[in-house]
C-alpha cells in the first residue's frame, strides 16, 4: 500500500528539472546524471516495498514496454527525421511571409512533433529576419505557435498527446474535438503578432527579394509520411500493435540516419545529446509516476483526497479546474508527465473519457499543451527556442517568453 510519501521523488525530480538548470546551471550539468540516478533508485525503493518483487517485477515490466519504450520509440524516430530536413527562406524579411512561417509551423508540429519543427524552422525564420530592427517578438511567438500549440491536434504533435494515444485515445480524437480552439489560439497569437510587429517594425522596409524556399533532406520528408502511416495502422495489428509500432519507428528513426546526408546534419547542428537527456529524464519520469498512478486509482479514498474533492463535484470532474489544474502544472514542471498525471486522476480509462467525458479529456489535453508555453520550462523546445534566438541576437525574456 502506497502512502502520500511515495510521490516525494516524483515532486522532487519535478522542481530539480524546474529549478535547478536556472538557478545551479553548473552543479546541474555536472551532477545531472547522479541526482537522476539517486532519485530512480528512491522510486524503485518504494515501489519494491510497497509491491513486493513478483508484483514490481510485473508492473515495471508494463511501464517499460507499454510506456517508456514506445514513447521513446517515436521520439528517435521524430528527432531522426527532423534533423535530416533543412530548409532556408530565401524570401523578403515582411509581415506577411513571417505569419506564413509561422502558421505553416505550426502546422508541420502535428506531423514532425513541437520539437521537430522547432529544429526545422527556427534557425531560418530567425536568419530571414536578422535584420529587422526589433526582433524579440519572434522568438516569443515561435514558442508560443510552432513549439505547443501547434502541435495539439494530433499524437504526432506534443509528446502528452503521444501519451494520451499510448494510453488508448484514438489518433484523429484531439483533431476532431481541438480544432476550433487551435483555430481560435492561432489566431489570436497571430493577431498580437502582427500588432506588436506594426508597431516595432512600421519603418523597418527589406531589402530582400521573394526567390524562393530551399529545402534538403526529401528523403525525410518520405520518412515523416511513413511515421504517419505506421501510427494509423498499427492498432490494426491487434496484440501485436506496440511491437510493430515500436520496431517500425526504430526502422524509420536508422533509415533517415543512414541515408541523411551528412552536410545536412552539420548544418543542422545535429547530435544526440537532447535526445539522450530526454531518455534519461523519461525514465525517471515513468518510475516516479509509479506510486501517483497506483494512488490515483484510489480515487477519493486514496491519498489525493483533497485534489480529487477540489477537482470533482458529486464524483463528477470540472472540466475548468481540470484544465487550470493541468496547465499550471505544466507550465513550471513539464506538460508530458503533468497530462499524464491528470489523465490517470480523471479515471485513466480512454474509452470512458472519450465518450462519456470528452470535455474533461479535452480540457486536460490542451491545458497541458497550451500552458506550456509559459514558461522555458514547460516544453523541450521552449529552452531550445531561446538558446537559439539569444546565439543569433535575438534578446529574449529570461523565464516566461
């Protein structure tokens, strides 16, 4: 039996990631990998006291190849075949061409993921631009439209949605509920975008002429369409649907690799390091979400009495508490684990969610996606986004874009 103490080295693991990269950059960096380490075996330790070894056994057996395994799965292949696409504009540096960009980013988020689209365009948009006399604004909105909104209508897109699907939400379910709120978000972003790039920029007139888009790597391009058709039909494979997912990504994930040239790399910048951190950092994630899955199930006669009594009402969820809930989660720890968490808290059945709770599951999906656009924090790319813009010039706000 778990007790409210087994969700400390969940809680902890969450404000180490949080805090300690902003506030200990170098103790962070150097002792990563050990306060990792320490909390997993934290989480093991309850998990083999509160289990026993034959039920642990079982359960981190499910969590490994129903959960990490398979989210990692396509995120090799996503970051592969992201980073053997490069594209320049060779385009003029105007209003218009800028809101295209950033509109068609978010767009290829829901086929390539925030990140992937995020490594794809973001050294580009910012090059086109490098002349335009105010430039904070792009950084800003390429975060808040290609890095996690954009990325909200399919599995594809944010790794909580992945999350979502690998727990039993159908592909087009986000797509057929989320698409007039995406609208409705796109077009405001891009509204205030263009406010603030008419009011900075009104004299700014460019210099550069309309020639054309260069984009390398089609190979990939081929690739990213069949990461797509092998999400679609792979429940058709019955029980037999994760592992041909799974070996499928990885196919697709060394496919793009071997056949990538390498000049496209280089100019890339591509290397393994985010995703290697992104192993690391999941793992820990899985394991301490252990203890909060199993107490969660408790309901309101579990541990979390108190967050279920202010979430629900007569046993039946608010859909606004759940998505606040949810989204200011994940803004300051991460949007993935925190949809995870509320998913679970919500029943954890995909099924009931879908058709007798469809509000609630929505309110939790584009909360944790939406909101993690606060702050750097909230979603891989935003830290990524920002480093970026800073080594082009472009100043950034330090902890809320």
């Amino acid at each position: 039996m778990y007790s409210i103490y087994a969700a400390f080295p969940y809680i902890a693991l969450m404000l180490s990631l949080a805090l300690a990269p902003l506030l200990l950059p170098q103790f962070w960096h150097r002792f990563e990998k050990y306060i990792l380490g320490a909390i997993a075996a934290w989480s093991l330790g309850i998990v083999l006291e509160a289990e026993g070894w034959t039920q642990s056994l079982q359960t981190l057996s499910h969590m490994m190849t129903d959960e990490y395994l398979a989210f990692m799965a396509i995120i090799f292949a996503l970051f592969s075949v992201a980073g053997g696409i490069h594209i320049q504009f060779n385009l003029s540096d105007n209003l218009k061409n800028n809101l295209l960009i950033l509109l068609f980013g978010a767009v290829l988020a829901n086929f390539i993921g925030t990140t992937g689209a995020s490594m794809v365009l973001i050294r580009p948009f910012l090059h086109l631009n490098h002349s335009r006399p105010y430039k904070t604004h792009l950084g800003v909105f390429f975060i808040f439209i290609v890095a996690n909104i954009g990325g909200s209508l399919t599995p594809l897109g944010d790794p909580p949605l992945f999350l979502g699907y690998l727990s039993g939400v159908n592909f087009t379910w986000t797509i057929y509920h989320g698409w007039l709120p995406v609208i409705i978000m796109l077009a405001f972003c891009l509204s205030i975008f263009t406010i603030i790039d008419r009011l900075k920029n009104k004299h700014h007139v460019s210099q550069r002429n309309n020639i054309g888009i260069s984009v390398e790597g089609y190979i990939n391009i081929a690739l990213m369409v069949c990461v797509v058709i092998l999400t679609l039909v792979a429940p058709l494979f019955g029980s037999w649907q994760n592992l041909i997912r799974n070996l499928g990504y990885v196919a697709i994930g060394i496919t793009s690799l071997m056949l990538t040239p390498k000049h496209i790399h280089k100019e890339q910048h591509f290397n393994f390091e985010p995703f290697k951190e992104v192993a690391r950092v999941f793992f820990v994630i899985f394991l301490s979400l252990i203890p909060i899955s199993a107490m969660l199930k408790m309901g309101a006669d579990g541990p979390f009495q108190a967050l279920f009594n202010f979430a629900h009402l007569n046993g039946q969820p608010i859909d606004s508490r759940y998505f606040w809930l949810s989204g200011s989660l994940s803004a300051f720890l991460d949007n993935a684990p925190t949809y995870l968490l509320f998913f679970k808290m919500a029943g954890g059945d995909a099924q009931i969610l879908m058709n007798q709770l469809p509000s609630t599951l929505l309110a939790i999906s584009l909360g944790s996606v939406y909101m993690g656009a606060i702050t750097y924090i909230g979603n891989a790319p935003n830290f990524m986004v920002r480093s970026i813009a800073k080594q082009s010039g472009v100043e950034m706000p330090s902890f809320v874009p």
